[in-house]
C-alpha cells in the first residue's frame, strides 16, 4: 500500500514539474541550464528544458498507466535523475538561480535530494513483496 502511494505520488512529481517546463517556469529553467550541455548536445537551452519536461511528463505517466513495467520505467527515472545531477553541481558551483532554487544553501540542499530521488524511484519500481515472501 505504501509503496503504491509513493509511486502515484513521484509520478505526480514527475509530471507537475514536466509541465513546469513546459510553461510556467520554462523561463527560469533555461537560465539554469550550463552552457557545456548546449554545447555537449548539440542544441540550446530551451531545447533542453522542454526535453526534460516532456521526459518528466512521458516517465511519470508510464508509471502510473504501465504497471507491467514498473521496474523499468523506475530504472529509466533513476537514470534521469542522475543524468540531471551534473546540472545540479554545476547551478550549485556558479551560484545560478532558477525557480526555488534561489540561495546557495537551496541549491546545495537540493544536490543531496538527488540520492534521495533515486532511491524513491528505484523502490517504487522494485516488485512488492506480499507477506509470504514472495514478490509480486
């Protein structure tokens, strides 16, 4: 039951910050957007944060209407959540503002949220174990 709630409740995360960078707060987002990943990958900022948002989006629903698939769509939001992490160093290192993300000690905080989601995403993924023991 626990596990249920907290994997609807990270796909409601995932999706209410994928709009995020889709609309409102697109904006802010670019600005926290390092100059090596448009230069890594080969496009600009707001490329970046609208293709994080629409993966935020396409994760968080497929973990809520995909249950057979659970445990990959976990792995895949593990995934991102570490591939954003170099981003979160970086914002934190220059001292760059984005929404909520305003005071060093914010966005030094945020950079041990980062394991934190991991793990949400990994245990929500994982098979639930019923109390005989076994997983299902």
């Amino acid at each position: 039951m626990l596990r249920t709630v907290a994997r609807f409740a990270l796909a409601a995360l995932l999706i209410t910050a994928g709009l995020a960078h889709l609309t409102v707060l697109r904006r802010g987002y670019r600005i926290a957007v390092p100059d090596w990943a448009t230069r890594l990958l080969h496009t600009d900022k707001d490329m970046i944060v609208v293709a994080s948002g629409a993966a935020e989006i396409m994760l968080g629903a497929g973990l809520i209407a995909l249950p057979r698939e659970r445990g990959r769509i976990g792995a895949a939001i593990a995934a991102f959540f570490v591939a954003v992490l170099p981003g979160n160093v970086h914002q934190w290192r220059t001292g760059t503002s984005a929404p909520g993300l305003d005071t060093d000690a914010r966005r030094f905080g945020r950079l041990f949220l980062q394991p934190v989601l991991v793990a949400w995403a990994l245990w929500v993924g994982s098979p639930a174990r019923s109390t005989s023991g076994r997983t299902r």
